[in-house]
C-alpha cells in the first residue's frame, strides 16, 4: 500500500507522535537519545531537535 504523504497533515501528526512517545514517563534514556540522533539525522542540524521533542504538546 502506497501512502501518500502530500498532505501535510500527516507529518505533522508523525511528528507529534514521535514527541509524545519522547516524553512519555516510561521512555528510557537511551531510547530518548536514539530518537533525537535518528531526528537530527534525518532533518539535519539546523533544528533545534532537543527543544522541539521537550516542548509540551499544543
């Protein structure tokens, strides 16, 4: 099944996730690192990842 990404609305959703799980209590240390390498690694130095995945979800 393809998915079609031309909505915006669907990374935006993707990245909220990807936040929510980040912040969720159990998330561990590691698991958080990875997460901010795997996101740096794909959108590039320029953003601020860590004060991105810290921020309270709207």
């Amino acid at each position: 099944m393809k998915i079609d990404v031309i909505n915006g609305h669907l990374p935006k959703q993707c990245m909220e996730m990807v936040r929510n799980i980040y912040n969720h209590p159990n998330t561990n240390k590691h698991t958080k690192q990875f997460i901010r390498f795997e996101l740096q690694r794909i959108l590039g130095r320029e953003y601020d990842i860590k004060g991105y995945l810290q921020e309270k979800s709207k």
